[in-house]
C-alpha cells in the first residue's frame, strides 16, 4: 500500500469526494449565519460519512 499512488476515479466517486469538500467547507467557511447554524449537525454527519466513504475509495486496492 502506498500513500501517493495515480488512482482513476469514476464519477460516483468524484461526487462523494465534491460532497465531503463542500460540506466541509459549509462548517468552516459559513459557521456564524443562523440558517447555517441550525442545519450544522446534519452537515458534519454527511461530512463524515462522504469522507470515511472517499477514503474507503482511495484505501481500497479495487482495480
């Protein structure tokens, strides 16, 4: 297993990876406004569950 290796994404990948970024970037670019705010919680859950599954895509050794 090597850490910085070429991997080919498919699309469904690319989208998952594009949802953890964005969500992320919705915690920490646009914390303080109340409609933010109240959503904040289910954001971190879709944040998490898009990285755990783009790491599984980039760890997992699938052709």
């Amino acid at each position: 297993m090597r850490i910085f290796r070429n991997k080919t994404y498919t699309v469904f990948e690319l989208g998952v990876l594009k949802t953890c970024v964005l969500c992320v970037g919705l915690m920490l670019g646009a914390y303080y406004p109340e409609h933010v705010k109240r959503f904040i919680l289910p954001i971190a859950a879709i944040a998490a569950v898009t990285y755990l599954r783009a790491m599984y895509f980039y760890w997992s050794d699938r052709a």
